[in-house]
C-alpha cells in the first residue's frame, strides 16, 4: 500500500513536469531549492534499486531525466560518503520490514542461496 502510494505521489510529479516541460531540472535549467530537496529522495532510489524491484520510477520519463540531471551534479554526490549505499542497507536491515526482507531474499539470492518463502 506504501508503495502504491510513493507511485502515485510520484505520477503527479510526472505530470507537473510534463506541464511545466522543465528540463533537466525542476524549475527549468536553474538547479533550485526543488532539486536540492529531491536530491537525497532520488539517493534513496539508487540505493533502493539495488537490492529491491520496486518498479516505482520505471514508468516516469520526466522524473528519470530530472532524477539523472539531479544526480549528476557534484554538489548531490558529494553531499554523502562513497559508502552510503551500504550504510543506508544496514540501517534497513535492522528495521525488520518487508524492505529488509526484499533486501535479505536479494542478497541471498545473488549468493545462491535458498530463501523461505513468506
């Protein structure tokens, strides 16, 4: 249901986009207080991605191109250590949720190992 939710919350950011025709960033070609604030959202994402098919930006061209515009600028990359992918796997992990599970059945899986249903 949360993801349902994260989806469409992201569909309306779509189609501001789409009526607004912004490229790369929200506001046009000024990197602005928007951008900044989505940088550490789309940070998420990336870590997200790599243990978890959420399938939740897949659909959305204009949040994919904002998203890499965001993410390309060194001021977004740099505002975290190399190993916050890591970091932020561990903190979910402790969590206990369905994402730490996701995480768990991802990892074992690309080690070979047999994960339990449920």
């Amino acid at each position: 249901a949360e993801q349902e939710k994260l989806t469409e919350a992201f569909r309306r950011i779509e189609d501001e986009l789409q009526r607004r025709a912004a490229v790369p960033f929200f506001e046009g070609p000024r990197f602005t207080l928007v951008d900044a604030a989505f940088g550490p959202v789309f940070r998420y994402f990336e870590a997200f991605e790599a243990f978890a098919d959420l399938h939740i930006l897949g659909t959305l061209p204009r949040v994919a191109t904002w998203r890499k515009a965001v993410s390309k600028r060194a001021s977004v990359r740099a505002a975290v250590a190399p190993d916050y992918p890591d970091l932020l796997r561990s903190f979910l992990m402790a969590k206990q949720s369905v994402l730490s599970d996701r995480i768990a059945a991802r990892l074992a899986t690309a080690e070979g190992r047999l994960v339990p249903a449920g």
